[in-house]
C-alpha cells in the first residue's frame, strides 16, 4: 500500500500535514509518534521474550512431600 506513494506523494501529504497541523504542532505530533512506536516495540519485545523462556516445570518428590 504505502509502497506505491513515492516522493511526489510524501510531499503532498508532508504538506498537507504542515497546512492541517501548523509549523508549531508538527514537532509535537513527531515526538508523540515516536515515542508511541518506542513503548510498541519495549512491549512487544517483552512479550516475544516471555514466549522464548522455557516453561520450568515443578514436580515434588517423595522426599519434599509433608503428611500432615
């Protein structure tokens, strides 16, 4: 999809950002953007590092069983 803009269309919809949003909000809007992209990917690699730990399996042997 995004492949098919080329530079011609970035700048029309850089433009058309600068028009909608002003000079001084588009620093604001860049910062917010990033810094949403920067906790998407800190989750997603704690998601994709829980899925890799090997699950560790408890088991209790005759020895550590108490009867009461």
């Amino acid at each position: 999809m995004l492949s098919n803009i080329g530079i011609p269309g970035l700048i029309i919809v850089l433009v058309l950002a600068l028009i909608i949003f002003g000079p001084k909000k588009l620093p604001e809007l860049g910062r917010a953007v990033g810094q949403t992209l920067k906790e998407f990917k800190h989750s997603a690699k704690g998601v994709l590092s829980e899925e890799d730990e090997p699950v560790k399996e408890t088991t209790l042997s005759t020895d550590d069983k108490k009867i009461v």
